[in-house]
C-alpha cells in the first residue's frame, strides 16, 4: 500500500467535507449565534456525534479492520466467503443493539440533558434542547452501519466514497440554514435549530445508502440475519470493549467536557464548538486520513512477521503527520483572533463571541501534534490485537483531564478546558510511545528524531512571522468577505512559504522520499 497516496485520497476528500463544514459553521454562528439556541443545538448535535466517534468510528473500526483482513487473508487461501459472513453476522448483531440503544436514550434524554445541565441549573434543560437531541439522535444508528461499510472498504483500501461520506453530512446541513433564510431570513434561531435536527438525522440515512451501494460494487451484499453469537462476533465484542477506551481518548474526553461545558456560561458549547472546527480541519485531514490509511497496512505487516515494515510504516506516518500538523498547531495558535474573526463574525456572532473563541482555539490546537500522534500510534497495538495496553494509558490521561479541568476552568473558564485536554492528549501520546518502544515494537530513530527537530524550527519561525505581520491587517479581518478571504490568505501563504521554505532548506522534508516518489510517477 502507498502511504502518501492513500493518505492523500483520505485527506482530499476531508479536506472537501472540513470546506462545506466551514461553510456550515460560518452560517450557523450567524444563525444561531452563541445564545440559547446556539448552545441547544451544539448539545444536540455532539451527543451522537460523540457516541459515533466513541463506539463506531473509533473502538468498531480498531476492532474490525484487524479480523476482517484476517478473513481476507483465508478468502486468498481459498475460503471465499469468510469475510462475508464476519461481516453479515456482524451486521445482525450490530442493527439491533443500535436500535436497542438510541431507543434507550431517546426515553432518558430529559434525565441526560438534566444531568450534563448541572442538574437542571445551568439554564438548558428545557423542551426545546431535549427534542432536538431526541430528533438528532437517530443518526447514530444510521452511521454505525455506515461505519460498517466504510471499514470493509478501508479494508479493501477503497478510501475515496468512505471518506466523501461526510459531504453528505454537511450539505444537508448547509440545505436546511438555507432553507430557514427562505423562510424567515434567519430571523428565528430555534426554528433554524429544528430544520437542522431533522436534516441530521436525513444525513445518516443518505449516507448510509450510499456506502452500503459502494460496498456492493465491491462485491459485498450484505443482509440482515437471524442475529447469532459466532466465536468471531464474539471475539470482536471483546476487542470492542477496551478499544473504546484505547481508540478513543479525544472523543472520551470530549464526553466529560460536556459535563464541564453545562456548569459554564451561555455560549461556551458554541465557543468550543466553533474552536474545534478550526482544530478539526488539519487533524481530520492528516491524523484521522493516518490512522485510516496505516492499520490494515500494519496489520498485514505484523501478519507476516514483518518487523522491519511496520517499523518503516509508523516512522513514515509520524514524520509525515508532524510535518504537517506543527506547522498548522503553531499558525492557528498565533493567528487565532484574525482566523475566528474571518470565518464567525457578523449577525448574532460579535466581538465579544470572537474573543472568546480565539482563547479556545490558542489553547485546542497545543495539543493536535499529539491528537495526531495518538491516531499513528494505537494502530501500533490494535494490529497486534492489543486493545488492553490503550485501556491504562487513556485512563490516565482521563484522570489527568479531569484534574486539570478542576484546575484550569475556575481560572481561564471555556479555555482551560481546552488546555486541559490538550494537555492530556500529550501525555497519553507519551505514554502509548513509551510502552511500544519497550516492547520492541516501535522506535523513533536518530534520523526521524533529527527531522522533527528541524520540523519545530521550521514552525518557530513561520509563527515569529505570522506573529510580525499579524496587526497589518487588523482592519480586513472583519470587513468585508473579499477582504477577509484576502487578508486570511495573505497569512497562510506567507506561512506556508517561510514554513516549506525552511523546511526544505533545513532537510525537515526528506528529499530522498520525495526524489523518490517523484521517480515512481514518473516510472508510470
């Protein structure tokens, strides 16, 4: 498997979902705004998205990618229908408890709004916040099987329509702001809120039909069974279990801020929401399009005994992540107010709101190297068939998140909650690299280690840049749309310049790979 390509064909097409997410963000802050509605519909939106990343996109992929390739593997020895039905026995199993558990927290979601709400004290138990998350939590159930059919196609390193599905997502959303301009030129922020909770829901069923059609042409027609417990569902359910602790530790921890989030002020779901969305955009491009691409290549790798590759597979992986990932922590940290500024402000999104988003995205984007570094390393363990080992880190990375939330909140409010799990997230980094090196299993050698160096530096002086010229375009930032595109492409090209420029003058891009690289295309 091509690292760079298939990480290409993965980032490309988040990249397309992370622009129409920019754009759906841009009119929701001007829609909603940072007031009832706005932190209703944020509650409403994350609490299957959680619960999606968590369980689905997080501890089933980790925990299916690896049986199924093995299943793969007993097809090229002449069992051709092993894979198959893994994945309809699973597919029976997987259905009914999805439904068991969304109808299961559809009846309690007085009680779980109840409860992140500070026990009804935090001003946002109300009718309204608890039938958009009712209306929104069906998605769940639509995109785990989604989820299912994205794995057999990663599987088959079929990247493209999997990583396309979230447009899906974004237009519909995009569709229903639209239509509430239509109607009332927006002027309803909780009639906005409700066309958005119904078009959630109408994502998950579109994009699970056009997954479901993808992994046909594969070659994979999947039913609907009587649901039975075979040893190899059962083995997957094992595996399940921990890895949602182990591929999951971002997600886990975002589930714990809601509960942070509700003892907040009004606005603080909204704030970190929109904050993300700017961390998002290169850790959904580069850590999350990793972490898809390297587990079914490590998993063959180990399969075979293959040291040696699946050491050569997580270097590339981590060079190429840091590569990309610093100098987008460091530009989004100096340049937080003029990025926030650019895409939120206007209608029922001010100033103030500005500010308070732009500490939220300073103290996010400390920690993406390691969000991103977090996604190369667990592959490390999951193809091994180790979710255990991920269990004890993310546990102590849990505990130290909610320390540093009881720390941190009462001191930067929204922000320290976002420095909490930024620090978090490198100590979990940390630990997870500690434990494979120990084992054998993986190493960062002189070289790499001499490149990421070279990495840092490059990024310090592109931030010291951005830093200088920053306050030459105070006045463009909230002006007017051509403007603001202008005057934000103006930052990032200077940035990406000096950056790429250093870069390649200092070695921090290998030359070798890319000589290499350039070989091969040519050689086709």
């Amino acid at each position: 498997m091509n690292l760079l390509k298939s990480t290409g064909i993965i980032g490309g097409m988040t990249l397309i979902s992370r622009v129409f997410g920019f754009a759906r963000d841009m009119m929701l802050s001007r829609i909603l705004g940072a007031g009832t509605a706005g932190d209703a519909w944020q509650l409403a939106f994350q609490l299957p998205n959680i619960f999606r990343r968590l369980f689905a996109e997080g501890a089933f992929s980790a925990a299916f990618v690896p049986l199924f390739n093995r299943k793969m593997a007993d097809e090229e020895q002449g069992e051709s229908t092993a894979a198959r039905i893994f994945a309809t026995d699973v597919l029976s199993i997987f259905v009914p408890v999805l439904l068991l558990f969304s109808a299961v927290m559809m009846l309690i979601m007085p009680g779980f709004i109840w409860l992140i709400d500070d026990f009804g004290q935090g001003g946002r138990t109300s009718d309204f916040s608890i039938a958009l998350a009712r209306i929104t939590f069906p998605y769940l159930a639509l995109i785990s099987v989604t989820t299912l059919f994205a794995a057999i196609l990663n599987s088959l390193s079929k990247f493209a329509a999997a990583a396309f599905a979230p447009v899906l997502l974004n237009l519909c959303m995009i569709s229903a702001l639209l239509f509430a301009l239509w109607i009332d030129g927006g002027s309803d922020p909780e009639r906005a809120a409700y066309y958005l909770a119904f078009s959630v829901s109408l994502a998950g069923l579109m994009q699970m039909i056009w997954l479901g059609y993808w992994a046909r042409k594969a070659g994979f027609r999947l039913s609907i069974g009587k649901p039975k417990l075979t040893s190899d569902v059962r083995q997957l359910g094992v595996l399940i279990l921990p890895a949602i602790f182990g591929a999951g530790i971002y997600q886990i921890s975002r589930f714990i801020d809601l509960f942070f989030l509700g003892r907040l002020e009004e606005g603080s779901f909204v704030f970190l929401a929109l904050a993300d969305r700017l961390n998002q955009l290169p850790l959904g491009i580069i850590g999350i399009a990793l972490g898809t691409a390297i587990l079914p290549a490590l998993s063959r790798f180990i399969a075979q005994d293959d040291q040696g590759g699946a050491q050569r597979v997580q270097s590339n992986a981590i060079e190429l992540g840091l590569l990309l990932t610093v100098p987008a922590a460091v530009g989004l940290f100096v340049a937080a107010h003029p990025l926030v500024s650019a895409f939120y402000f206007g209608g029922k999104f001010g100033a103030d709101d500005v500010t308070s988003t732009a500490s939220v995205v300073a103290m996010l984007v400390i920690g993406l190297p390691a969000y991103v570094l977090v996604k190369v390393l667990t592959p490390g363990f999951f193809a091994r068939r180790d979710t255990k080992t991920p269990v004890y880190t993310a546990g102590a990375s849990l505990i130290i998140n909610i320390v540093l939330n009881i720390i941190l909140i009462p001191q930067m409010g929204v922000a320290g909650l976002a420095l909490a799990g930024a620090i978090a997230a490198w100590a979990n980094c940390f630990m997870l690299y500690a434990v494979l090196q120990r084992r054998g299993h993986f190493h960062v050698e002189a070289d790499l280690l001499s490149r990421i160096g070279r990495i840092f530096v490059s990024a310090a002086a592109m931030g010291a840049a951005i830093y200088v010229i920053t306050p030459f375009g105070s006045t463009y930032y909230a002006a007017g749309a051509l403007m603001r595109v202008g005057s934000i492409l103006a930052l990032v090209s200077l940035g990406g310049v000096v950056y790429f420029g250093l870069a390649w003058i200092t070695g921090a891009i290998d030359r070798s790979k890319i000589e290499m690289l350039t070989r091969r295309q040519a050689a086709k």
